[in-house]
C-alpha cells in the first residue's frame, strides 16, 4: 500500500476543536500509523512460521471453498 500527498503543503485539511489540522499533518500521522501496522503484520508472519501456522490469502482460501483448490493447509509444492 502507497499513501502519496501531491501539492498538500500548505493545505487546510480539517480542524480538531478550534485547532486547525494541516494535511501534511494528517498525512506524517497516517504514514506512522501504517508502519506500526505494517510492523505488527511482519511480526504475526513470523511467530506464524516459527510456529508452523500456514497463513494464506483469500483468494487461495475462497478457492478452497469452492472446491476449486487444494487445502490452504496442506504443503505447497517446492519450487526447484
């Protein structure tokens, strides 16, 4: 995911009470709140494959729904 402000330098974004809120202020907040999330993600994955849980997307799991995939738990084939 890509968060990218074009010309927002000055730019009155919205207020908080009489405070007024810039959108380059909103815009380094939501950039810190996507690290932390992105961090967060990262550390789930590896306690996941440290643990030997299988973490899969849903695509591969709606196929599997449908009948239409192998088991998003079963081993993936490894590439040679």
């Amino acid at each position: 995911m890509a968060l990218a402000l074009v010309g927002v330098g000055a730019v009155m974004a919205g207020r908080r009470g009489k405070r007024r809120i810039s959108a380059a202020r909103i815009a380094r907040r939501a950039a810190l709140a996507l690290d932390d999330a992105t961090q967060t993600a990262v550390e789930a994955l590896d306690y996941a494959e440290q643990c030997g849980i299988v973490c899969v997307d849903g695509p591969q799991l709606h196929r599997w729904q449908e009948d239409a995939g192998r088991r998003p738990w079963e081993a993936q084939p490894s590439a040679a």
